[in-house]
C-alpha cells in the first residue's frame, strides 16, 4: 500500500506525527500551549501547525523563505469561511 509517509499518532497530552521516507525521519511533537486554548484537543495539531506556519511567514524573514523553497514547503492561510477553498496551489 502506498502511504505519504505521515502518520498521526494521537496520545491524551500530546500528538506525534512521524515523518518517514528513505531519507529523511523525524517526529513532530504538538502538545497544547499558550496558543492552542482555544482549540478542542482533537483539533489541537492543525491549530498548532496552521498558527506556527501563519507566524512564521508573517516574520517576512528571506532566511526562512529561502529554506522553506529549498525543501518545497508553501503556506497560505485560508478564509475561517471557505473550508472548500482552493488548497491544490501554493501562495508564494
């Protein structure tokens, strides 16, 4: 069977998301903070990741820009209202 690699693996106080190809593995660890309140624990990773990216390209900062199209990683925000929005082209 052909997976993306991802796997989330959901705990009571944290989620894991293992990040696996030939190459590269990692583990992402989301457990609630200070901006995460807000959210239901089962939202509480795309809370998290969606909030981090928002910030992190809001930081307008060319080094992370720079590293985010070296690896192929784009981020827009998208409307609170328009969960159907187009999610199949990057912003840049």
């Amino acid at each position: 069977m052909t997976t993306s690699g991802l796997d989330i693996i959901s705990g009571n106080d944290m989620t894991r998301i293992k990040a696996v190809c030939e190459h590269q593995r990692g583990l992402i660890y989301v457990v609630p903070a200070e901006r995460s309140w807000v959210c239901a624990k089962e939202y509480l990773p795309a809370h998290a990741l969606a909030g981090f990216f928002r910030e992190l390209t809001a930081l307008d900062n060319t080094e992370v820009q720079g590293l985010m199209q070296q690896w192929g990683i784009y981020f827009r925000q998208l409307p609170n209202d328009q969960e159907g929005a187009d999610t199949e082209t990057p912003a840049k």
